[in-house]
C-alpha cells in the first residue's frame, strides 16, 4: 500500500460502520492520521481499532453545529490542521412512503443529517484550509443524485442536494487549492442491507450489469483517489460507482 496520505490529517465522519469505516481504513493504512465520527460509540471504537494505530475516534452528531465546531477544533489543536474531509455520515429514509405521507419529522431528520451535516462539516473545516494552504473534501453522493426511486422523496432529495452543494462549493473554492468532488455509489453491501429479505437483495443484484453488490472497500478506494494528490485537476466532479447500473 502506497503512503500517499503521510502527514496528512483525514477526517471520516459516519466512520462507525460500511463505506465510512472503509474510507477510515483506507486513508490510515496510506499513511493518514484518521479522525473517525460517529453517533454510536462501540461501533466507532470497533472500527478504529481494526484500522490500527493511526486512527482515531471522537464522537460527533453531524447535525449538531456546536458539536461539529467543537470537534473540528480538538482535530487541529492535536494533529496540528485537516487535510482531508471525507462527508461520508448520512441515513436512509425512516419509512418508506409517498411524498404527502411522510412525516415531516422524517423529512427534517434526513435533511438534518445528509444535508445540514454535509455543509456544516465543511463550513467548519474549510476556513483551517484556507489557512493552511489548500485540502480535499469528498463528499458522498449517491446513483439516487441522479435518478429517482419511489418511495423515497426524503433520501433522493437529500442526496440531489449533496452534489448540487458539492459543485457549489467547488466553484466557491477553485481558486484556493481546495479540491471538492462527490463519491456516488449504487446499493453497496453494507450494514443498511441487514434487515433486507433475501428476495430484495436478489433483486438488487439481478439489476447491476455486474450481478453483484458494491463492496465498501471498492468506494473507499475510489474516495482515497479522489482525495489524494493524485488527483489535482479533478475538482467538482461526481463519480459513479455503481457497477453499471446508471449506464443502462
């Protein structure tokens, strides 16, 4: 594995579990120190141990500014600035229903967290790379950014706005080194499918051109990539992974 990220400090927010916990792994195994976030403690804890001794975990509501704020600061008074945001926390709808049945206090939760998270986090981290110099922020998107399923208006919504923020933003800070761009995975086999029966998710593979599932690693890698100075002209993007599916 390369050490692509060595003296570089990364922050991976719903780090507790799936493509987070990947992402976390990924950037550390390369060199990283890794701040994780979650909401659930023993899955944080899990998780940072198995991506070993560069990873590190604080728990943070990203719907909560004060929250967010004061662990943006913890991070760079210990590791000394943040070079490498990774927006990976978000949820799925409460309930599956039309759009004039959802409760608004659903609506409001998903928004809260895969919206109002996603730019809170970055309006926190933003000005230390401003300061420092330039970063790389990735946020995750979805194939649901692009496409709408039924049954589902709080979620897709959501992640419609995650890429048009991510451009926005882009466009903000192009000319300050600092590289924004947006992950979009398809159904990725992850702790989201736990309580799926087996006929939905012979259902889901049946639709990928591939006959599968993604698998987390396979997007962390995408994301490690994308944040890495690898990648310098590539900025404002949205990458599909998603074996296929959005292609037909």
């Amino acid at each position: 594995m390369s050490r692509r990220f060595e003296g570089k400090v990364a922050i991976v927010t719903g780090a507790g579990a799936g493509i987070g916990r990947a992402c976390m792994a990924r950037l550390a195994s390369e060199g990283a120190i890794v701040v994780g976030t979650d909401v659930n403690q023993a899955k944080l804890d899990a998780a940072v141990a198995a991506a070993g001794a560069n990873a590190h975990g604080l728990i943070c509501d990203v719907a909560d500014q004060a929250a967010i704020d004061a662990m943006v600061a913890d991070v760079v008074a210990r590791f000394g600035g943040v070079h490498v945001l990774v927006n990976n926390a978000g949820i799925g709808n409460p309930r599956r229903l039309r759009l004039h049945e959802q409760p608004p206090e659903d609506w409001d939760k998903v928004m809260g967290v895969n919206v109002r998270g996603v730019y809170l986090m970055q309006r926190a981290v933003i000005p230390h790379m401003l300061r420092q110099g330039g970063g790389s922020i990735v946020n995750m998107a979805s194939t649901g950014s692009f496409r709408a399923t039924a049954l589902s208006s709080p979620y897709i919504t959501s992640k419609g706005a995650v890429l048009m923020m991510t451009r926005a933003a882009a466009a903000d800070y192009a000319r300050d080194n600092i590289r924004i761009n947006a992950v979009c995975p398809g159904t990725t086999n992850t702790d989201i499918l736990a309580n799926s029966s087996a006929e939905m998710i012979e259902m889901l593979v049946a639709r990928s051109p591939q006959a599968r599932l993604g698998e987390p690693e396979e997007v962390a890698a995408l994301v490690a990539f994308l944040a890495s100075d690898e990648a310098p002209h590539i900025h404002g993007g949205a990458y599909l992974i998603d074996g296929g599916r959005s292609a037909i």
